[in-house]
C-alpha cells in the first residue's frame, strides 16, 4: 500500500485563494443544496438534539464565512498557520 503524503508537511497549497474560495463554495454548495437529514447522513448523524445543534452551528458558520472576503480569509489562515508555526 502507497503511503499517502501528508498534506500539512507542506500546506501552501491549502493555503492558497483558490483553495480557500473552493473550501467556502463547497461549504455554501452543501448548505444551499441539501437540508437536516441530508447533514445527518453525511456526518453519521442520529436526529435529534445534538444534531440539530450542530446543524445551527453548521448554518452559522457558513453565515459567519459569507461575512468576509475570501482574500480576508485566506489572509486570516496564512497568518493564524505563520503564528501557530513559530
């Protein structure tokens, strides 16, 4: 079995623009197209109120996500990497 390469051994191209738009149209894409149950079978979800917890959360941080660009973003993670790395 090929051992697979750890994608934070090198994460500038998690970090990029493109990724991080890619990463808020994803997140958007899902919470537009889909609804509670479908977030439940993604996630290996029982309904009920933990769930539905999450599924707020879920809401809100795609909210709080649409509220800065996504160049404000991607310079938001590239710093938090810098000061988490030092």
């Amino acid at each position: 079995m090929t051992k697979q390469p750890n994608p934070m051994s090198n994460p500038e191209p998690l970090l990029t623009y493109r990724g991080i738009k890619a990463f808020v149209q994803a997140l958007n894409a899902f919470h537009w197209k889909t609804d509670y149950k479908q977030f439940c079978q993604v996630l290996g979800f029982t309904e009920g109120a933990y769930s539905l917890e999450k599924y707020s959360q879920f809401e809100n941080l795609c909210k709080a996500l649409n509220n800065f660009s996504v160049d404000s973003i991607t310079k938001l993670v590239k710093a938090g990497y810098i000061v988490d790395h030092k």
